[in-house]
C-alpha cells in the first residue's frame, strides 16, 4: 500500500483528495470476507491530472469511463482506484454474448430448490465493491440497459425476476472502452450519460519515463532513452497521420524489452514487439526506418541491461 500512496504522492496529487480517499477508507471498511478481492495493483498509475478527475468522480459517488487508446492506462488507473479506495474490485469483461445473468446472476439449482448465483454486479451491490466494467462496447446496448438503474441515482438493481437490491453506498462502477478497436460499438447516449467520461491522453515522455523505470528498475539509463525516444518518435508520426496507431504498442514495447532481458537482440525483439504490429508493408517499411534511427542493427542486451 505504502509505495502505491507514495507515488501517488510523489506525483503531486493534490493532498485534500488523498485525505479525503483516506475518510472514504475510514467510513466504508472492508468486510472480513471479500479482504482478498482488494488487491494491489501490480504497478502504480501515473498521471496526476486523469487520476485527480477520476478520484474527485468518485469521491462525489459518481461512476467514471475512461475512454482512449490502446494501452494508455485505463484498467491500471481503474485497479488502482480501487485499491486506493480500499475496495473489492470486481472484473467484468464485457462481450457480444453479454446478457443481464451474466451480470446479476442465474438461477441455479441446488439442494433441491432454485437459487441464485450471484453475478459480479449483484456483488459489488452487496460488498461496496468496484466494478470494472472492461471494454463496455463491446456488449450489445440492450444487455447494459439493464444496469441504467444501477448506474444513475436510483442505485438498485432492478430487473424483473430478481429482488430489488440497493446498492451498498461505497459501490462505483468504472468502465473501459478503446474506441475504435474492432468490434466495438457505439455506446448508447442513455448509456453514456450515466458516467463521468475521461479521455485518456496520450502517454508523455515523462510518463513513460517513469513507467519503464517502474518496470525495469535494471535497466541503463541510455538504453532506455533510445526506446522512450523511439515509442515518441512514432507517436509523433501517428499523430501526424504519416502512419497508422497500430505498431504505437506500449504493451508491445513492453514484451520487446523483456524479451531483451533474456537476451534477444533488440531488434529482434523490437520488430516482434512494434513493428510486425502493422501488416502494411509500406508501413513496416516507414516504422523499420524510424527503428533503425533509434536502435542499431549491431545492437545487444549489452546496450540496455547489465
Ligand atoms: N499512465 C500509466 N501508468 C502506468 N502504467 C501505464 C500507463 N499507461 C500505460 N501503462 C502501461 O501499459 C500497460 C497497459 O495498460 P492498460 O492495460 O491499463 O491499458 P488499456 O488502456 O486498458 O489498454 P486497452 O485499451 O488495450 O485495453 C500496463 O501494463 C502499464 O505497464
Ligand atoms: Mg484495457
């Protein structure tokens, strides 16, 4: 907990948030039974500013969307909300078979009489719990439509064949969605107006700076300034049009620079990580060029690990 506040802190987060994240805890403990669904996130979420809205949202008990590009932090910034929040955190991967049981719950049958089990909804009503609606657009709009009275200020469930259920007062809901990825939808505006919605800049260098140091704590310092400056480089010509957002892959950068670290040459790793991440062949040419600027052929580990 202490590392997560800490860079939290660290970040400038305003301090009348944080204590007031801190009275949230106070007020709603957890109960004993659902302690191990609150888990710390595996790295801390950097971005003062997206973090300061989405906690206000929160605080003020208003349920958040977080809307963006790939890999620009969403369900980071969504698992540590809820950590810091102190509260279970329930994952709901939204897709196009999505219906209201796999949401609230299913009959079932045991002992010889029908109950429910309880869906991650149906829970997050009961333990104060944040759920994480993951890629919401994917799931056909009349499958969400029957949380629209969970997610506005009646905060119930209420769908015909299930007991009516308040929500527990710590419960919020934060969605994910990347607009544009195929097989998206359109959300709903009724949908939609039911959260605060943040749009997810795109990563700084300063950021990314302070992500791969997270990650790679043994890396040399120029070896790593020449794969920030490459991600920057392509983010530059992306948002220039010059090529499409599909070989700007943080995630990708990520799995190249591991697989440097077991000793992969870096362009090898580089081409699995960003630049086969197009299948244009134009392209791969422009983003090829854009590497070789940035990381030469006779490269090794040597360059960017001990
Ligand atoms: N602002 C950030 N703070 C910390 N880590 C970040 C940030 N942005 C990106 N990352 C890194 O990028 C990786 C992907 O982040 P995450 O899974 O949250 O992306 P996403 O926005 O949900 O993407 P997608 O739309 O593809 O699901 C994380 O593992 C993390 O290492
Ligand atoms: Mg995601």
């Amino acid at each position: 907990m202490n590392t997560l506040w800490n860079s939290l802190e660290q970040q400038g987060i305003s301090r009348g948030l944080l204590e007031d994240i801190k009275k949230f805890r106070r007020r709603y403990p957890v109960e004993e039974n659902v302690k191990k669904r609150v888990t710390c996130p595996e790295v801390p979420f950097y971005g003062k500013e997206v973090f300061e809205m989405a906690a206000a949202a929160l605080l003020e008990g208003e349920n958040v969307l977080l809307t963006g590009g790939k890999a620009t932090g969403k369900n980071v910034l969504a698992e540590n909300l809820a950590y810091v929040f102190g509260r279970p955190a329930h994952n709901i991967s939204f897709h196009v078979n999505m219906d209201s049981s796999s949401l609230i719950g299913t009959d079932t049958f045991e002992d010889n009489r029908v109950s429910l089990r309880k869906g991650p909804v149906y829970l997050c009503a009961l333990n104060g719990g944040f759920g994480i609606f993951d890629e919401i657009n994917m799931a056909k709009n009349d499958a969400v439509s029957v949380l629209h009275a969970t997610l506005d200020d009646r905060r119930m469930i209420d769908v015909p064949g299930y007991d009516k259920i308040e929500l527990h007062e710590a419960t919020r809901f934060i969605g994910t969605m990347n607009y544009g990825y195929a097989g998206t939808r359109e959300l709903n505006e009724a949908l939609v107006s039911r959260f605060m919605v943040i749009d997810m800049p795109p990563i700084t260098e300063e950021t990314l700076n302070a992500v791969l140091t997270e990650l790679f704590p043994d890396a040399k310092r120029e070896g790593l300034n020449q794969l920030i400056g490459l991600f920057m480089d392509l983010q530059l010509k992306a948002s220039n049009n010059e090529i499409s957002t599909k070989p700007l892959d943080l995630r990708g950068l990520i799995g190249a620079i591991r697989t440097i670290r077991i000793g992969l040459l870096p362009r090898a790793a580089i081409r699995m990580g960003i630049v086969n991440k197009t299948f244009d062949i134009f392209e791969k040419e422009i983003v090829e060029d854009i590497v070789m600027t940035r990381i030469p052929q006779e490269w090794t580990r040597k360059q960017i690990f001990d």
